[in-house]
C-alpha cells in the first residue's frame, strides 16, 4: 500500500510539474499531452519520458528501453 501510495505522489508531482511547465495557456494536460505505452512494453524514448498507459490510463515512464510505473527514490 506504501508504494502504490508514493506511486500516487510521484505521479501528481510529474503532473504538477507538466502543468507548471507549459505555462496558463495550457494549464490542464490531456491525453495528446503524453507519449503512449503499456507497463512492461519497450519504448524508445529518454530515461524519464512520461507516457500514459493506454490500457489502464496512468501515468508511465520509460526507464531502461521499457514503460514502467514511476518510482520514487
């Protein structure tokens, strides 16, 4: 419960953060806003690219060539 928890936090923080980034004009992203994934699918994007998971609808990231959930350290 503790993980899927700081899961939650470290997806509202990147949220946050993409929010912040692209200023008021944009303030609220949607989906074209993310790359597109599945957990445990390869990607082909930098360490750290956020996408959305198009089967369950969360946030993902990809880390070492696959999409996983982020993590908090």
């Amino acid at each position: 419960m503790r993980t899927f928890i700081q899961s939650l936090s470290v997806a509202a923080l990147a949220a946050t953060a993409l929010i912040a980034g692209t200023g008021m004009a944009a303030a609220t992203p949607d989906d074209y806003d993310y790359k597109k994934g599945s957990r445990g699918a390869a990607c082909s994007y930098a360490d750290g690219t956020l996408g959305l998971d198009v089967d369950a609808g969360f946030v993902i990231t990809c880390q070492g060539g696959v999409w996983n959930t982020p993590k908090s350290s």
